[in-house]
C-alpha cells in the first residue's frame, strides 16, 4: 500500500514561492490530479514528490515513511517512483519490446522473468503488434502508451505524470485519456497527474486538486469540483459560470443589483458581501413573469444569440446591465433585442465563500 501525504510542503526560488504550505493525501490506489494555471505550482509539487527537488519546508511521506523534509532528501532512483514527462523520451535505437524492458533489465531480473512480464503488459496495452517496431516507426499515441508502459513495468509505488499528453493532437489526446483512465482502473498505481487541462483532469482522475499561487484551493471528485465549487476561483477554472455579486439580506439570500436570489447550496463568507455562482446551462429561458420579477426570476433583453448545433448560446442584459451567459437547448429560440424572462433556479444557485 502506497498511500503519499504531502504536509506543510514548501518550495521557494528565490523570492518566490513557488508551492505554499501545501497539504495533499493520495490514497492508495487513487488517480489525483493537479490542476491549475500556469505558475500555479503543479511541476514543482511533481519535482518535490519525485525527490528531483527539495522542499524548505514540510514533509513528504510515503506508506508512513518520510521521504523529504527539510535536510532529508531520499534520491529519486531510492523512491520507487515512475515519473512520466511531456515528451516521453523513448530510447531511439531499441525496439519497443526493449524499451519496456529496459528498467527490469537495469534491476538485473533474469532474462525469463523479464520476458513474461515484458509479455503480459505489451498484450494489456494493447502494444504487442508493435513490439518489433522502433520508436520513429510508431504514432505519438503510440510512443506515448510505450513510455506509460515503461514506467509501469517496474511496477512503481508511485507513478507520476507531468503532462503527457500535451504533446499529442487534439483527437488523440481525448482518447488516450481514456486509455490513461482504462490503465489505472487495471493497475491501481497510486498516482499524481499533474495538467491544466479541466476536461482531462475530470476524465481520468478520481479527485481533483486545483491549484492557485502554491496552493490547493480545493479538492474534490470531478462531480464535486464542478457542483460544489467553494470559491469563485474554482467555480470560473472548472468549466464556465456566471458570478453575480450582491449583499446578503438572509441567511440563503442575497440582493445582486436588484436581483433577489435563494441560493440552495454553498455558503455565503461571514461579512455581508454575497458572492454566487450559477452554471450557464442551469438558467432557465422562459415567458416574461408578469408584474414585478420574484425571487430567482429576472427580466432581460437578448444582447446575443449563436447557434451551437446541439445548444444556443445566448447572452442576456438585464435591466441592472448585468448581462448572464446562458446555454440553452437549441429547441429554445430568442431572437436578439427580444424582452425575455428568466429564472435561476435557487437549487443551482451556488453561494460561494469568496
Ligand atoms: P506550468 O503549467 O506552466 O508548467 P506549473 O503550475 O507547473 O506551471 P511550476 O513550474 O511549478 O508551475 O512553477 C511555479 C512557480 O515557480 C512559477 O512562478 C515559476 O516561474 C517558478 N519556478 C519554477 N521553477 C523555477 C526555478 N528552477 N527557478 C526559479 N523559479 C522557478
């Protein structure tokens, strides 16, 4: 059981601090995702965990046993780690057979063993008919599913990967998240994937940290991470959202510019300012409420309309000069300057804590 806890974990250049008193668990067996802007930290965290850097403050351990503080620093080649980087870096003159085999072979297994195993994962990932094939003979999914294999045959306590897909095509690069989510669900290595990619973080992980300025801002399931985001942050990073802004006048109910909103979920910072966020697909299109709007209904002039295929994205003034991004059935037609109501449903109505 590999069970990694990050603790305190602290990493400056300089004057800058590049991770921030950051504190992370990965079970055993878990797939947990960094994720976040450029900057954000997400490499340097991989680096510290690998043992390619030291932390000035914090721990790191791994099954109970430290592995980094400050002044201890167990080697990377000691960690029993696999770190996989953007460019996969397969040795050009072995075969893809000898590329696998090349890190049992350093551990001086016997040759048969190395076979089997070498046997078993190609025919698993589905690489055994390239397996005579040298590197410039394969496509970059290809390359990129030998270098996973590599990094799996020395069965690793701990796998990393730094963006390996970034270099792939867009096509290919949804689908070997699957193939990333596929091995995982086979091998159960407990594993730190770090990307600022949202849609591939939310395909392959089990929990999702996002991180901000060295910090995890906040960790969930990918289900939790987009329905539940604590923070405007979040909310904006993972997938788009409307934040509105107002003054609590309850305990669920805000006042945004003349806009009374219930919210059902979240929770409002303890001083008076509201901060709320509702996913574009949530706001409902409908018949002008008469008289004046209640609760959770708004009035609004179409500013524009695109038709997507499947959806129509709208994007709606109200009278306070708000305007709201809406993502509507493409069944649902407004024309633009058309005077429209709307409502917000309170249960997608999220309060958010700043
Ligand atoms: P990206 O998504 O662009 O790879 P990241 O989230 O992985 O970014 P890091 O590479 O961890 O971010 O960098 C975090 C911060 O630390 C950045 O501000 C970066 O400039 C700084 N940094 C990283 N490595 C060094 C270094 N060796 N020397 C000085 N500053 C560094």
């Amino acid at each position: 059981m590999s069970r990694l806890e990050l603790t305190n974990l602290t990493k400056h250049f300089g004057t800058q601090i590049a991770v921030d008193a950051l504190d992370l668990t990965v079970e055993s067996g878990q797939l947990v995702s960094l994720l976040g802007p450029s900057g954000c930290g997400k490499t340097t965290t991989l680096r510290l965990v690998s043992g390619f850097a030291a932390p000035d403050g914090g721990s790191i351990t791994v099954a109970g046993k430290q592995v980094s503080a400050t002044g201890i620093v167990v080697p990377p080649e000691r960690r029993e780690m696999s770190m996989i980087f953007q460019s996969y870096a397969l040795w050009p003159h072995l075969t893809v057979a000898e590329n696998v085999a090349y890190g049992l072979k350093l551990r001086r297994l016997p040759r048969a063993e190395i076979e089997s195993r070498v046997r078993v994962l190609l025919e698993t990932m589905q690489l055994t008919p390239y397996e005579q094939r040298y590197p410039a003979e394969l496509s970059g999914g290809q390359q990129q599913r030998v270098g996973l294999a590599r990094a799996l045959i020395v069965e690793p306590k701990i796998l990393l990967l730094d963006e390996p897909l970034s270099n792939l095509d867009a096509n290919l690069r949804e689908e070997m998240r699957h193939e990333i989510r596929r091995l995982h669900d086979r091998f159960h290595y407990t594993t730190i994937y770090v990307t600022h990619d949202q849609s591939e973080a939310m395909t392959t992980s089990d929990l999702i940290a996002v991180m901000k300025d060295g910090k995890i801002e906040q960790v969930g399931s990918p289900h939790d991470i987009y329905e539940r985001p604590q923070t405007e942050f979040v909310a904006r990073f993972i997938g788009s959202t409307n934040i509105l802004r107002g003054r609590r006048t309850g305990e669920h109910i805000a006042d945004c510019e003349g806009l009374s909103l219930a919210c059902e979920s979240g929770a409002f910072a303890p001083k008076g300012d509201a901060i709320i966020s509702i996913r574009p697909h949530r706001i409902l299109i409908g018949a002008p409420p008469a008289g004046t709007p209640g609760p959770n209904r708004a009035i609004g002039i179409v500013e524009r309309a695109v038709y997507l295929g499947a959806q129509r994205h709208y994007i709606i003034k109200l009278d306070s000069g708000t305007r709201l991004q809406i993502l509507a059935s493409s069944d649902v037609v407004a024309q633009l300057n058309d005077r429209i109501g709307l409502t917000l449903p309170a249960e997608h109505c999220r309060a958010l804590a700043r």
